[in-house]
C-alpha cells in the first residue's frame, strides 16, 4: 500500500510583488517670504521712467546731428540708475534668513548671522562679525516718527493716570509709531526668535547686481565717448 504524497500547504506569507512599496517623504516646502518694500518709491520710479522715456523719444524722433545718440546713450545710463534707487530696493524676511536687495548689491543673512536690526536716520542690520548693511527698500521718515510722537503725547494726555490701560487695545500702540520703526521691530524680533533654528544657520552672503551694473556702465561708456568725439 502506497503512502499518499502530503500536499503542501498554501503558503500565508504576503508576495513581494504585492506588497506597495513605503512613500517617500516629500520635500518640505520653502518657507514663504514676506516682502517689504516702499510704495513711495516704487511708485516715483515709474513716474520717473515713463519721464525719462518721453524725453528721451522726443530727442530722438526730433533731434538733429548727435543728439538723438545722446539722448539714447543717456537713456541707457539713467534707465538701470532709476530701478535701482527706487523698484529693486525691497526685504525678504523668512523663517531661516533675511535676504537684502540693495541697489547694487544683495546680500543674504541667515538669521543666527545678525547681531541686531535697528532705525536710526536709515534703517540697517549688524552682523555678528561687525558689519552693517542699510536697508533701503525701509526709509526712516523723520516726519512720520514726528506724527507718531505726537500721536503718543497726545494718547497719555487723554489719561494721564494710565486708568483705561487694562482695557485698552494694545494694537492701538501701531498707531503711535512710525511705519519704518515698526518694520524693524518687526525684523529685530523674528531674527531673535528664529538665529537658533537649525535652518537659520550659515554664512553671510553677498553679490553685486551685474543686472544693474552693467547697463549703467554701458550708458556712461556711450555718454563719454559721445561728448569726447563731439
């Protein structure tokens, strides 16, 4: 009598090939910049170009001998001048560093870089290493800190005696200070919040804006040579 083969047994292990392979971790998103820049000069520089260019086009279609060659070599040299006084100027503040766009250069803090964010008559930031950098897209403006001031005299005349301190707005104190100085403070708090953050570490860095540089090199090269050869 011959003994029956066992059957095997249906095997209760997951197949490989079935088995869905883990996620990747997606890429934490950049953290978002918030923008400050001056209206004021955003504003005056394109009044500024649109004036130089109708001035500019009338020497040109109406200008006799060299002066449409001036006029268009004075363009080239006013045009990158007038952007970078007045539209590039602008900060960008995260979470890990603050990044400075000057009107011929732009330079990137990380946070555990700065040493201080202050207002005197400019706005600047320090470095721990000592160096200090004007933010030129914040204006100080001596007039609006003289409003502000006002404002405050006036707010702790109404209650001398501070009686209304504990239900008052305290949001109600923006109103008594300069727009720049609240810009700073603003700045000056993130940067002690965030320097000992692991992605605010690192090293300064800064980078001259050939964008601008150049044009206007080119502009005043043409202009020189223009009245030379005149």
């Amino acid at each position: 009598m011959t003994t029956p083969e066992p059957t095997p047994e249906p095997s209760h292990e997951p197949s490989r090939e079935s088995t869905p392979a883990p996620e990747q971790p997606s890429a934490a998103p950049a953290p978002a910049d918030k923008v400050y820049r001056s209206p004021l000069g955003v504003a005056s520089g394109v009044f500024l170009l649109l004036l130089a260019a109708f001035f500019a086009g009338d020497a040109m279609v109406r200008g006799e001998g060299r002066t449409p060659w001036l006029a268009l070599a004075g363009l080239v040299l006013a045009v990158p001048l007038i952007v970078a006084f007045t539209i590039r100027p602008a900060v960008y503040a995260n979470d890990d560093r603050l990044r400075i766009r000057n009107p011929f250069r732009s330079i990137t803090l990380p946070w555990a870089t700065v040493a201080d964010v202050r207002a005197g008559y400019s706005s600047e930031v320090l470095t721990q290493e000592g160096a200090k950098y004007q933010l030129w897209a914040i204006p100080v403006s001596l007039r609006q800190r003289k409003k502000a001031a006002r404002q405050a005299a006036r707010a702790s005349q109404d209650d001398p005696h501070g009686r209304t301190s504990v239900s008052a707005d305290v949001r109600d104190s923006a109103s008594r200070t300069a727009p720049s100085d609240q810009t700073v403070a603003e700045l000056r708090e993130r940067a002690e919040l965030r320097a000992g953050t692991p992605g605010a570490q690192g090293e300064p860095q800064v980078r001259w804006a050939y964008e601008i540089v150049g044009p206007a090199l080119a502009g005043l090269l043409l202009v020189v040579i223009l009245l030379a050869t005149g």
